[in-house]
C-alpha cells in the first residue's frame, strides 16, 4: 500500500527551503553505475517521489530529459517554481503507475522517498518503463549528526534518544524504515541479475538554517536485468 503524506502547501514551501541537496558524489556513482555497460546516449530519466524537486535538479546535467514526479500538486507546483532547467519538467504522479511508454528510461531515482511507495507495484512499473540495461537507484539520508565542537556526541545522543523513545509513538513506519533501519528490510532487497549496493558510504556536510549536520546517505543501485515480478 502506498502512504501519502507531507503534501500541502506548507509543507511544499518548507521542503523547498530545507530539504538537503543530493550530493554530486552519490548523483555521480548513480550515472557512472548506469555507463558502465550502457553505452548509448543518456536520454531521459525518472525521479520520483521528487517532492520539491532538489533530488530532481542534480540529474539535469546528465539527461537529454528528466522528469520530476509527485503525487503532491503543491510539491510539484513548488518544484516547477524553483526550476532553471529547460530539460527538465514536473508532473503530478503516483509511483504506482509511471507515465512513460515502455522501455523509454535509462534512469528511474527515488531520493529518501522508496519508504512510502506500494514497492511490488513500483518495481513492476520501473522494470516497464527501463530500457535493457537502465539503473533504478534508491537512495536516502540516515539520521542527522548535529555538528558542535566537543558536544558533537552528545548533541547527537539526546537527538536519537528523543526519536527512538519520546517520539516513539508518533513516528512513522516508512521513516522507521529509513532512519532506524536503514532500508534493511526484505522488501527493499530487490530481485535482479546485477546489483551495486553502497551503504552509509556518502557523507556530506549541510546547514539548515543555523544548525550544520553530517548526513551519512544510503545508495542503493540496482542493474535491471530481468526482474522477477512479485504477485501484486
């Protein structure tokens, strides 16, 4: 089943203005994974769950075409806003069921948003739309170290203890997923002939607002190659 959630107007303006940037280095092993064996030009991709874009933006550089997909309208009207891209474009969408002909992607991204989808369905609809040989990458941002000089362990101890026991109630199974787990359950390991799995390897340092954090970011990269479709 697919959760819906972070879609107002609001909460779009707020993405937009804290929301960590990929990094080049993760955008970079993504598209160096891809060109390893697909030789052909790099025509179009695919990241969904874009929210306000950030995580769509990075890909621009690499594609003839990408495209940015949210079920959120107000998360798509906020990326479409931010936008400076002529090659790239944002559309009002599901995971569940993708808007492109078969075979048409070399590139389907998901950034710190896989955790919601339905994923059977998802994954049926990235093997439809992959060309032979394109890559679909998940990836996300495992919890935030705070960064303050001899306080550093700490800050970071009192922020994981208010997560994991005050908040304990009211958070999320999809943000379980990714912060205290670490996409480590079964259904994110994915059925294919090839895969490329880096895990809590990129790190990047960020500022929100006045507070710096080192955010350790989660890759997985998965080479299409025959997936075995689940029963749906």
């Amino acid at each position: 089943m697919a959760h819906r959630f972070f879609e107002g107007t609001a909460h779009a303006a707020v993405y937009a203005k804290f929301r960590p940037q990929t990094p080049a280095t993760l955008t970079d092993r993504v598209i160096s994974f891809l060109t390893e064996k697909y030789k052909e030009s790099l025509a179009a991709a695919a990241d969904v769950g874009c929210g306000s874009g950030q995580s769509t933006q990075v890909l621009g550089p690499h594609f003839a075409s990408v495209t940015g997909l949210d079920i959120s309208e107000a998360q798509i009207s906020e990326a479409t806003k931010q936008n400076t891209r002529t090659n790239i474009s944002f559309k009002v969408s599901g995971a569940e069921k993708l808007p492109f002909p078969n075979s048409s992607l070399q590139l389907v991204t998901a950034g710190q948003a896989c955790h919601w989808f339905d994923l059977p369905k998802f994954y049926q609809e990235v093997d439809r739309v992959l060309v032979p040989g394109g890559v679909l990458a998940l990836y996300g941002y495992l919890f935030p170290q705070p960064i303050h000089g001899d306080l550093t362990e700490k800050l970071g101890d009192i922020i994981e203890d208010m997560y994991k026991k005050e908040l304990n109630g009211y958070i999320h199974q999809g943000s379980r997923e990714v912060y205290l787990e670490n996409y480590g359950a079964e259904k994110y390991q994915l059925i294919y002939d090839e895969f490329q799995e880096d895990r809590c390897t990129k790190r990047t340092l960020v500022v929100i607002g006045e507070v710096v954090a080192q955010m350790l970011m989660l890759l997985t990269v998965i080479k299409n190659s025959s997936y075995l479709t689940q029963a749906v």
